[in-house]
C-alpha cells in the first residue's frame, strides 16, 4: 500500500500544470508583476506616510519618527523614560501589535524604541491604536528634584542637568533674597 502511495504522490508532483505556468510567464513578461509591484510600494509610502502624521498629531512633541526611504516599517524614538518593553506589555492586552526595539538588539539596547509595520491597510482601529499608544506613552511621568545651594556652580549644574532632557514643565520655588 505504501509503495502504491508513493508512486502516486510522485507522478503528482512531477510537473506543474501548464496552465498555471503560462498564466505566470505571461504576467512576468507583459510588466504585470512590475506594476503590481509599483501600485503596492506607492500604497506602503501612502500608508507610512498616514502614520507618520498620525504618530505625529498624536504622540508626545518629543516623539522622533524615521522617514525611510522604502519598506513600511516606522521606528519611533519615545521620551528616554518610556520603556518599551512596558509599552509593548500594555499594549498587548489591548491586542495592539509593536515591536519594543530592544528585541532587535542583542546587547538589549533600544530601551525606548518602538518599531511600528505600516504594511496593513489604514483603518479606524489603526488609528484608535495609535491615539491609545500616544495616551499610554503620554501618560509617563519623570520627577527630577533637585536641591541647589547658594554655590553659583551648584545652580548650573543643575541647569545643565535639565537642559539636557528638556521639561515640559519647570516648577521652582526658592525664598526672597
């Protein structure tokens, strides 16, 4: 019975329908596959470009964004204090796909990256995922304290250290001279 099925899955499999064949050559000769692929990289660059407005009107100000040159994938730089490890977490409870950017580094660097695949048609959801994504990312809050004496170096320092990651809000508080 074996040998029987054996011989019959190989005369199966010996050669491809001529149909088939034909069908495929003459797509590939008559520029059929050359336009396919044109409409589809003009529907990525749309589709990247739709997000890249979106991440833009709604995530935090301090939100970088590549602008690749092709493909339909956007890395997104968050705020150095968001985890993206964390954010991936959430997000996955709300069945909201990113790829956190440390799991494409093998030193776990990336900590507040995010890659997003533009690749999927432009939907209301996409959107509302998106407008969640920036609401979580927004959310994150850092509280630096700092405790200056009357040292003049002290102060710029302290300045220095701010300046560095830039607030969007300073509140200070300081007794009259």
């Amino acid at each position: 019975f074996y040998e029987r099925v054996k011989a019959l899955k190989l005369t199966s499999t010996l050669a491809t329908a001529s149909l088939p064949q034909l069908a495929v050559a003459e797509f590939l000769a008559n520029g059929g596959y050359d336009h396919h692929l044109r409409a589809l990289r003009r529907l990525f660059a749309a589709q990247v470009q739709r997000t890249r407005e979106a991440i833009s009107a709604l995530f935090p100000k301090n939100t970088r964004v590549t602008n690749p040159a092709g493909g339909f994938v956007l890395w997104v730089e968050l705020s150095s204090v968001v985890s993206a490890l964390k954010l991936h977490e959430r997000a996955l409870l709300d069945h909201i796909s990113i790829a956190p950017g440390p799991m494409f580094s093998a030193t776990q660097q990336f900590t507040n990256f995010i890659r997003i695949n533009c690749g999927h048609p432009w939907t209301d959801r996409r959107e509302q995922a998106l407008e969640q994504l920036g609401w979580w990312i927004g959310r994150d809050v850092r509280i630096d304290t700092r405790w200056a004496t009357a040292k003049a170096d002290d102060i710029r320092r302290h300045a220095s250290e701010l300046a560095a990651h830039p607030p969007d809000v300073i509140l200070a508080h300081g007794a009259s001279a």
